[in-house]
C-alpha cells in the first residue's frame, strides 16, 4: 500500500508531457494519406509536392561539396555565398536590396516559422491567422502555449476574397502577430499588394508582427513573381518573410529554407539556430547555391507544366455536376466544393476506396476548408487525366 505523502507527492507531480503537446491534433492529411497504403492502385493527390526529382545540376553540386569533404559545422544562419545568392534573388525579384544580417537560412521553411515563433510568442498572445491554412503552422503557435485566431477567406464566385475588416476586428490587445501566407497552401490565393500595404501600415500602429509566408511565390501563373510584404517594408518593421527551397525547385526532401527579418535581430535568430539544430548541413547549402544560382529556365519550365496541369483539372472538375471550382491564381492546389458533402474527412475516405484517387479533406486546413477538398495538381497530365476519370464516377 502506498505511504499517505507518497500519495501526495504522485498528485503534485507535473504531467509526463505538456498538455500543448499531447493534445497536438494529429493531420488530417496524414489520416487519410495512411489509408491509401491499404488500396492498391490510387493516383495520390493528397501532398503537397511534385513528381518530378531535384534537378541533376543541383544534386551534382551536393555531391561534389560531399566528395570535397565539406561535412563540417557551417555559420548558424548560413554560409556567406548562400547569403550573397539570396541578396541577389531578392533584389533581382522585387529590386530591393537586403543586408547579410537580415538573412537566416533554416532547415526547412516550417523551421523557420518554428523560429519566429520562438523568438516572439509568450503564453497567452494570440496570431491571428488567415485560413484555410496548412495545418503545421497551427501547431507552431500552440507548441508556445500560444492561441490560434482563424479568419477565413470567403469563397466567392470570383475566387477567395480577404475582408480587412474582419481580419483588423480579429485582433486585440493579446495579438502578437498576423499570419498570412501567400499565395496561399491549399486555396492558390494571392493577396493583392493594396491589402498588404493596408495590413502593414496597421501593425505599424498596433505594434503588431506580420509573418509572411512566401514559399509559393514564384509558382504564379500570370506574372514573374506574387506580391511580397518584402516590397513595401522597411528594414526595421516588425516582418518575418519566411521562405523554402522546397516547392519552386523540387526540393521537398532537402529540407532548406530561409528567413529574412528586421535589422537588429540576427544575434537573437544566431542563439535560436545554435539550440534548435546547430547549422546546416554544408553540402545541402551548395546545393541550394547552385539551385539559387542557375535555376531560372526549371523553374520556368515547372510553371508552364503546371499551368498546363491547373487548366486541365479545372476544365474536369467544372464539368462534373456536384463540383464547384475556382481557378487557383498561384500554388499548385486548388479546393473543390463538393454539393451535399457533410464531412470532408469521411468524404475523403470515401473516394480513396471507390475512385482508388486521394485527396485531402479541407476540415484539415481551418475554418473555411470544411465543404471543400484539396487536390494537389502538381503531377503529369496523363496521370491527372486518369484521376479525373476516376473521381467522375462519383462527382458526376
């Protein structure tokens, strides 16, 4: 029999692991992703990356820095020549200039955002986030003991739509930040420079951080580039631009990103990298040089490949009677109202086992995604084209 202070001492003793981690949701995406492991033959629409490998010239730089012996620590934010390349992307994309200290490079786009949150969350703030989102940027906010404020977009017969005033009446006294990310994962919306202007000058007055997440910006299909907070701000706002190598230049697995933040804060963001992972591996970031350097006609070519892949999809599915859709402007996914579906998860499930296609349910990506699905376009034609078939069946 226990001792009666044994007893005690058990009941005072904190939790095995903190509640912010253990009621973590777990992914939707992941949910019905598993189950396609149990279905033979299905056309996977569901995650967010393409089919095609990292260009040769890319891997072949990698392999020569491993061949060259450079395994060694790198500088916590990044070695030099990256930081050079990112200053000269920068200003040929936008024609702004940054400075060195402004440049982190992280490992992955969702460490960086895992960063920003680190450096800015105390318990209790809340960011007000504009939704449907991908589901991950959530839980960096929770992880802090932070609270997540959704605003949706609107789902209009001109494609999504920001309200600014739902999005300023969001915020109060605890809100720390305003995350929007765009073009937007999973809607391919792209907030106009008009409201980004609109939204800088008012965290300007509330002392408010804007966290800009900017990994699809290259992926528009009627300019060079998607509007950019990085445009309009001055060195010393309150914006974090976060970055990855991931999407644009088909660099999933790598797991490279970058941060650009105001002056001031690189001693801050140095600490940050030196406690959460050390450096990045030497041999990635040459990769990423030479990937920065010499990959304007791939990513060209990738745009053109998924416009062609958009358009086809978007014909499909606006031709299948229980289906509304919008053409993304940017990204590579786009979201389908389906008529009558009640639960997108369940729907999901359904279609992997009739159709044998996947698709991600769009509860998963916050308020405003419920009633819709997720599919990612990212693939060739021919295997859109089956998937398409398929789904008819059901959609029809």
């Amino acid at each position: 029999m226990t001792p009666p202070d044994q007893a005690v001492a058990a009941l005072d003793r904190p939790p095995l692991i903190r509640p912010q981690i253990s009621e973590l949701q777990d992914s939707k995406i992941v949910e019905v992703w598993k189950l396609g492991f149990t279905v033979p033959d299905v056309i996977g629409l569901w995650v967010g990356e393409g089919d095609v490998p990292t260009p040769a010239f890319i891997n072949d730089a990698a392999i020569a820095s491993l061949q060259a012996g450079e395994t060694f620590y790198t500088p916590k934010r990044g070695i030099p020549e990256l930081h050079q390349a990112l200053i000269d992307y920068h200003r040929d994309l936008y024609g702004i200039r940054l400075a060195d200290e402004r440049i982190a490079v992280t490992s992955a786009g969702m460490n960086a955002m895992m960063l920003v949150m680190q450096a800015i969350i105390t318990p209790g703030d809340n960011v007000v986030v504009v939704t449907p989102v991908w589901p991950n940027l959530a839980a960096t906010i929770e992880i802090m003991n932070g609270e997540v404020r959704e605003l949706a977009l609107e789902s209009t017969p001109a494609g999504w739509q920001l309200d600014l005033d739902r999005l300023f009446s969001a915020c109060d006294q605890r809100t720390r930040a305003i995350y929007i990310a765009s073009p937007g994962n999973p809607t391919g919306w792209v907030m106009p420079a008009e409201q980004q202007q609109a939204v800088l000058e008012f965290c300007r007055r509330r002392g408010v951080w804007v966290i800009a997440d900017e990994v699809y910006a290259r992926l528009i299909y009627d300019r060079k580039v998607a509007p950019s907070f990085l445009s309009l701000a001055s060195p010393e706002d309150r914006l974090f631009a976060v970055n990855s190598f991931s999407k644009t230049w088909a660099m999933t697995g790598w797991r490279v990103g970058w941060l650009i933040m105001p002056t001031g804060l690189a001693a801050i963001f140095d600490k940050l990298l030196q406690d959460n992972t050390s450096a990045g591996p030497p041999f990635l970031l040459r990769g990423f040089l030479v990937a920065n350097r010499q990959v304007g006609g791939f990513v060209a070519e990738t745009v053109d490949r998924y416009r062609a892949a958009r358009d086809l999809v978007v014909q499909r599915l606006s031709a299948m009677r229980k289906v509304k859709v919008t053409r993304p402007e940017a990204a590579f996914y786009l979201m389908l109202h389906v008529d009558g579906m009640e639960d997108a998860l369940h729907f999901a499930k359904r279609l992997v086992h009739e159709t044998r296609v996947g698709l991600a349910p769009g509860s998963a990506f916050g308020a405003g995604g419920e009633g819709f699905l997720r599919l990612c376009f990212a693939s060739s034609l021919p295997r859109l084209s089956e998937a398409m078939d398929r789904l008819e069946k059901v959609l029809d």
